[in-house]
C-alpha cells in the first residue's frame, strides 16, 4: 500500500499564512471567530496566534464585555509597527516603488527613472527603497522583505528568464538587490504579481479561481487557480497574449501572426490609431479622445474590444474560472472595450460555463505590480520560519 507522508512544516506554514490573512482582512476578529472563518481549530489557532505575538506580528486587545458570563473575547489586528514591506514594478522608462505596512496599508510611493543598464536600474531602486523609509522616518532594520514585478519571463528559480523589453537575458536580478539591500528579494513577472495583489488587496480576494490579464507592449495573464498562481513546471505559464486569434493575421513582437496581444495590447491599439493619423503619449489621451467621441478612437477601441471578447471566452471556456479581471490599459479604456468584448464573449463562451464568469475590471490602478510585489513580499516572510529575529525590525 503506498502512503504518502504528510509535510507538517508545510501545513503549518499554509495556516499562519491563513490565520494572518484571516486577521488582516477583518481587524478586530475574534480567534473564534477567526476558527469559524478559517475551518482551522481552536487549539491550533492558539499555538499560531502565540507565534505571531512572539513575533510582534499581531496585537491582542480586550474586547468589550456584551454581558453575558466568561471573559470577553480577544480581539485581534496586524501590528503596523511591525515592520515594512517594500513593492516594485520595473519597466523600461520609469520603476514604480511603493513602501506598506504587513497589513498591506501604502505609506509611502515614488517613481524613478528606468534604465536597460542592470547595476543602474538596481542602484535606482536601492536609493528610492531608502529614500522612502527615509521619508516615513522608519530606519533600514524595518525592512523586512521586497517584491519586484519584472517585464518578462521569471523561473521557478528566482532568475529572470527574458525581458525582451529590458533586453536583460538570464539575469539574477533579485541576487543583486538582496545584496544592495541585505534583505530577501522575491522576483515575479509583472502581470503573476499584480494577481497576487488582485488575490490579496483587490477585486479577487475572494475567488479562488480567477484570470488576471494586463500589459502594456504585450499582454501577460496571470492564472490563480485552486488559491495559487498556476506557474507551470518552468514557472512561466500564463503567457496569454499569445494566444491566436486571427489565422495569419497581425504580425507580433513574438515573431508569429494573429496574437491575441497584436489585437489588444497597448502598443496595439496605439499603432491602429497611427494608421489613422492620431498620435497618443499614453492611454489616458486615447480615453479623453473617446470621450469627446472621436469617430477613429471609438471605431479602433471597438475592433480591439471584439477580439478583447474572443480571447475572454477562449480563457473562460478553457479555465472555467469565477472572473476575469482586466488591469492595465485595458482597465483604463474598459468603458471603451467592453461594450464591444461582452456581445463577443456571450457568442463564444460555452453558456455553461460564460453564466458563472464575471467580467471585472482592477480597482488597483497604476498600484497593481508594485502590491503584487508586497504580496510575494509578504508570502514569503510568513513561509520563514517562527525564530524569525523581527523584534529587530519593530518600528519604535
């Protein structure tokens, strides 16, 4: 008979993850209540809360008295002066770094200019990451951990793959910060991070299915299926942008013809707007020129949005997932797209399946990649283990 051993370590791991995101989606829960929410037992969510408090990962306060005989129930919420967490979203002109407490509150942000030169793009970062615990008077030791969203292809190892739009091949890029800044450093494509902000902060913190696509010269899909981010056996699954739409059709930067992201990127969208003698600096442009309905606008933002709801209801009839949520250009022009994509999509998606599939749009803006760094961040810190020193790292 084969029997498999069970891992208590990863077990244990899974519910302090569980029990501090329990707490911090509902500050001021109970540890019964807490129990009730997680499905973990009482007896156990004792020995984590201990853990975290040890940690000074959490604090416990005394609920008021409802009258009723028995101590009044605890009532627990994450410690804002635990320490911090830092976010960063690379791209080729500008690096997005947004510093937040373990609870996920943004304290502090700023952008810095990008660069295709690794030891200049990881010196930006280490000056902006100190400038800003510099600005909310925090000292270097409150940092516990940074998450960098990267424009390309990340391995399960850590190592960035591609980032064609860097041109940065095969690159320990999160070595090097760690380094510069003496602090884990977890890297992730841009798009799977800003899922795991979705997941965590946004719009699909309660689906454990959903679908979330973005990009900006390409378009990359990020899969959290099952409660995870479907990564594929080399880590890099999700590439949906080159999906193919039209036999033949469009060329794409991949170097095939009919992408799905040669029809709705934003690059896309720009260059069909250059055939129609307009020229944009960025979405918000082509937005306000929709708005004043600008006939070669609306007729480029309606193509774009039919193949938008093509390639939703090839996602949702392969994924069956809860919802796909749309981040990026796509969620700014999403006035302008969908109105095109649903009648696309209500025609291609199976009904069995396009009935359960909400459509959505991020609530988290220009902040999705830089929280999704938080959120891998944060991840792995819990998956240390409890001798963590952070009473080194506790804000005064």
């Amino acid at each position: 008979m084969n029997t498999r051993r069970i891992n208590s370590n990863i077990i244990r791991k899974i519910n302090v993850a569980r029990v501090f995101h329990g707490i911090r989606k509902s500050p001021g829960t109970s540890p019964q209540d807490l129990s009730k929410a997680t499905g973990i037992d009482l007896a156990t969510i004792s020995i984590i809360l201990s853990t975290l408090e040890q940690e000074e990962l959490i604090v416990r306060t005394v609920g008021a008295r409802t009258g009723r005989s028995g101590r009044p129930n605890s009532q627990l919420s994450i410690n804002e002066k635990s320490g911090v967490l830092v976010g960063v979203a690379v791209d080729l002109e500008e690096i997005h770094i947004v510093l937040s407490s373990f609870a996920g509150t943004r304290l502090a942000s700023l952008r810095v200019e990008g660069s295709v030169e690794q030891t200049r793009a990881a010196g930006a970062i280490k000056s902006g990451v100190f400038a800003l615990l510099k600005q909310v008077g925090y000292p270097r030791k409150a940092l516990a951990g940074v998450g960098v969203g990267m424009p390309g292809l990340v391995g399960l190892d850590g190592r960035l793959a591609l980032a064609p739009a860097l041109d940065w091949h095969d690159v320990d890029f999160g070595a090097a910060l760690s380094s510069a800044l003496n602090v884990p450093v977890q890297l992730e494509n841009d798009v799977k991070a800003a899922a795991n902000a979705e997941h965590l902060f946004g719009s699909g913190a309660h689906d454990a299915d959903f679908i979330y696509i973005s990009g900006r010269s390409g378009v990359g899909g990020g899969l959290h299926l099952s409660g995870n981010i479907y990564r594929g056996p080399l880590g890099m699954a999700g590439e949906v942008g080159h999906m193919k739409l039209v036999p033949n059709g469009r060329p794409c930067a991949c170097g095939a013809f009919g992408c799905f992201e040669a029809y709705v990127s934003e690059r896309a969208i720009f260059s069909c707007l250059r055939e129609s003698c307009l020229q944009f600096h960025d979405v918000a442009e082509v937005y306000e020129a929709a708005l004043r309905g600008t006939p070669a606008v609306l007729e480029v933002l309606a193509e774009s949005g039919r193949h938008l709801g093509l390639g939703l209801a090839n996602l949702a009839n392969i994924f069956a997932p809860s919802s796909i949520i749309l981040g990026g250009a796509m969620a700014v022009l999403a006035d302008f797209l969908l109105p095109a994509a649903r009648p696309v999509f209500e025609t291609n998606a199976l009904k069995e399946i396009r009935r359960d599939v909400a459509i959505t749009v991020s609530t988290l803006g220009d902040y999705a990649v830089p929280m999704g760094g938080i959120a891998i961040a944060l991840r792995h810190f819990l998956e240390e283990p409890p001798a963590t020193a952070l009473r080194a790292r506790t804000v005064a």
